[in-house]
C-alpha cells in the first residue's frame, strides 16, 4: 500500500457524488475541532469525522481536508480540542463550517490547556495532544491523546442525510 492510502486497482471508479450520499447515511455526532496558532489566534472548524480509538490509552482520531484554510494551524500545533456539540446548537455548526476568517468574534469559550478553544454549553469537549497524522487521500488523519475532558447533561446534536437531528433514545 503506498504511504498516502491509496493503491492502484482495477476495480470500478466509484461516483464521488454516490459514495458521499452513502456515507451521509451513517448518523454521525457533530464536533467542533478548536486550536490556536503561534500567535495566539484561535481556529476551528465543523467536522463530523470523529471516533474514539482506544480507552487505554484514551485515543480519538478526526480528519481534516488538506484543502481546508486551517490545515497548516493544525499540523503545525500539537494541541486541539473536540467540542461535542449540544442539539441547540446548530447555528454553532453552521458558523464553524463557514470560510470566515474570525470565527470566535462573539462566540462563548474558555481557553483549555495549551490555549486552546474549549466552546461553551457543548454536550462535551475533549483536549488532546496530536500522536501522529497519516495522510490519506484528500484528507489527513489526527490521532489524538486525551489529556482532559469534560460532558454535561446536554443532549448532542447528530447529523445523517444532510440534515441535523437530535438524538433520542429508542426505548
């Protein structure tokens, strides 16, 4: 397998289009990864690209596009924080999602260890310390080691089918 996880085949090209509808299938929690740069200015971004990885050692890992406009301040600062977003709180999502340049102009938060955004009245929020990042594709992937966290009793916000939702239990 080469270094960038892609390997030649001779398999059929799947449609772009066709395999993002089919992941969309897949309810996902909606985070907010936050971090800072050398100096100080605080970044984030919507991501739904997020998963635990082991208990012991606590491990998570999320993905970002290469493309995106933070991509440097992330690779190049090893701490970062996975705000869990509460169900009230989709403009938040919607707002980190955007291009704009001050995404913290008016936003509620605290600062983490390492200074990094903690978002306030999210169902949770996760500080890590980056392990390793493995290219892949068009994206990278974090692992991340979890040095604090913190949950509330909020309900999370979920995402499926390009709509969000609020999670309930079935029983």
């Amino acid at each position: 397998m080469k270094e960038d996880c892609t390997e030649a085949t001779t398999e059929p090209v799947i449609d772009r289009r066709e395999f993002r509808e089919v992941l969309g299938t897949f309810v996902t929690g909606v985070t907010i990864i936050t971090t800072c740069d050398e100096n100080d200015v605080k970044h984030g971004l919507t991501a739904n690209s997020f998963s635990s990885v082991s208990l012991d050692p606590p491990l998570i890992l999320w993905c970002q596009s290469l493309q995106s406009r933070t991509y440097a301040t992330f690779r190049d600062n090893p701490r970062f924080a996975v705000n869990i977003l509460a169900h009230d709180q989709i403009a938040l999502s919607q707002h980190f999602a955007s291009s704009s340049d001050d995404k913290f102009r008016g936003i509620d938060h605290m600062s983490g260890i390492g200074g990094v955004p903690l978002l306030n009245n999210t169902s949770a929020s996760l500080e890590c310390i980056r392990l390793a990042a493995y290219p892949c594709g068009d994206h990278v992937v974090y692992i991340g080691r979890v040095t604090r966290i913190s949950k509330s009793l909020r309900e999370p916000l979920v995402f499926c089918a390009g709509s969000y939702m609020k999670a309930s239990p079935t029983a």
